[in-house]
C-alpha cells in the first residue's frame, strides 16, 4: 500500500465499493484529485482543453477572471458538475489562489486554459505524488519533454532565471517559469501563496523548497495557443520572476504538513513510498521511470 493508495485490482465494481477511482480496469487511485483552471476569455478554448482530462479526476475547478466572452457558460455545458470561481482580483497567481483554496481534493493539479497543457499528462503527475513526491512540476527542458509555444527570447530568458534560482536556493531545477504543476492540498500552508501575477510558478517552485518538499520534475510537452493571444509579457513578468528570486532568499521558510498515516487495505501493494529523508529534486528521466504505471 502506498501513502495513499495505488492499487491494483481486476474487478473495477469491487474497486468502487471500496471508495478507490478507477483509472483502468487494473488501476484505481485511493485519492480525491481535483484541477484547477484559471481562464478569461477561453470560450473557444476549453472545449479542447476538457477533451484531455481524464475521466477519473473528481473535480475541476474553473477560475473566471471576469470573462466577456461565454467561458463560464462553455465550460459547464461541457464539464457538469463543473465549480466556478469568479476572480475577486487580477492576475494568474490571484486566480490559482483562489481555486486552490476552493479545490477539495486530496491532490490539486493546475493546467492552463489555452490548450498548451495536455490533461493526458496528468497520470504522471499524480502518479510521482502517490509515489511519494510532495510536490510534481512540469518540465519543457527534461528528456523527453518539449514546446511547441515557447519563444528564443522566452526560452533564454527562462534559462538565465532557472540558473539563478538553481544558484540562490539550492534546487537543481530544468525549468522554472512553467504552469503545469501538481501538489497534495496539504502542503498549501507551507506554500503560503501570496502574488497575482505570472511569477506564482516561480514562487510555488522556490517554497516547495524551502518547506523541504519532495519536488518531482516530470517530463511535459507545451502545446501552443488554440485560439487568441496571450497575457504573458515576457520582460515585466520576467522583471517580476528576477524580483521574486531576490525577495524570497530572506523568508523564513514554513514547515510542511507531514503525510498522514495509511490506513490498511485488503487490495494488494503495487508502489511503496520513496522516505522522506531530506528536500529532494528527482532527475526528470529517473523521475518519469519511478512514476510510470
């Protein structure tokens, strides 16, 4: 039995009655996952974006940031039971705030509205943390990984930052600007998330370290926008990552909620925890290996 539960069973029914998710027919998760989805004017987006979520996730939690076109009205045709928050400020890091804190799973995913982050993708992140990774963040830079959006510029730009933030607190990260990130609820205290703009990557990065989280890097491919223009505006956001980098080498860091116990289950053991010795960062290749179910 894992910390909180893979489990391998032939007999999806039997899986059901033991509140395990069905994944496959032999696959089942012993948690509760939730995705977080911030969007503002993504109604020609979002069709293509729920396409990819896999079917076993428990709840997806649209952020609104005041839409004029029909994103909230698209998004729960397509996705019934589907919870909406309405921004109560501006900004990417205001409206994941926001959804994580109305997000009610065990384990929170955050992907993006313009169709560059692939819900297929989303195994790999949940399975590194039910592994025992405290904290899974996307990679465009590890092996096997990709984009089809990023820019020179962006991707120089992101290099120079990562190796500075490699360099002031000690994390062996590939990529740090990116949005597809996945983490147990738990660990939200720890983060302390407290910014509105793009740098709320950079910030959940560097306090997952300095909390002491099990950081997993996984391999990821970015897609380019479907449809519209991007908000990102590479020299002040990138201003506000360098700012962010700085200010953050002087807080104290908030300790992480530890994992709560197993409870014991009758369904046979498939992956075991890795121990939580000390802040580990996974090499993506290794990383993708460990996870792969």
């Amino acid at each position: 039995m894992t910390t909180h539960g893979i489990v391998s069973t032939p007999r999806t029914e039997h899986v059901r009655r033991t509140g395990y998710t069905p994944v496959s027919e032999d696959l089942a998760l012993g948690v509760t996952i939730s995705v977080v989805v911030p969007a503002m004017n993504e109604a020609e987006n979002l069709p293509h974006v729920f396409a990819t979520l896999p079917l076993w996730i428990d709840e997806v939690v649209l952020v609104d940031g005041h839409s004029t076109d029909d994103t909230v009205a698209v998004a729960r045709a397509l996705r019934p039971g589907l919870r909406v928050v309405t921004q109560t400020r501006r900004g990417k890091g205001n409206a994941l705030i926001e959804g994580f804190a109305a997000a009610t799973g065990d384990i929170i995913v955050m992907i993006d509205a313009d169709g560059s982050t692939d819900g297929r993708e989303i195994i790999r992140f949940v399975s590194a943390l039910v592994a025992g990774a405290d904290f899974a963040k996307g990679s465009r830079y590890a092996s096997g990984a990709g984009s089809d959006d990023i820019s020179p510029t962006r991707s120089l730009g992101n290099r120079v930052l990562t190796a500075l933030a490699n360099r002031l607190h000690g994390t062996r990260y590939t990529d740090l600007c990116y949005g597809y990130n996945a983490f147990w609820s738990r660990h939200l205290p720890a983060l302390a998330l407290d910014c509105d703009g793009f740098e709320i990557e950079t910030l959940m990065n560097i306090r997952a370290a300095q909390a002491g989280l099990t950081v997993h890097e996984i391999p990821s491919h970015e897609h380019s926008r479907i449809h519209g223009t991007s908000n990102l505006h590479a020299v002040r956001d990138g201003w506000r990552v360098l700012k962010t980098l700085l200010r953050e080498r002087t807080r104290p860091a908030a300790a992480a909620i530890p994992a709560p116990m197993a409870p014991l289950s009758p369904l046979p053991v498939i992956a075991s925890p890795v121990p939580q010795q000390r802040p580990a960062l996974v090499p993506a290749d290794r990383a993708s290996e460990r996870t792969a179910v």
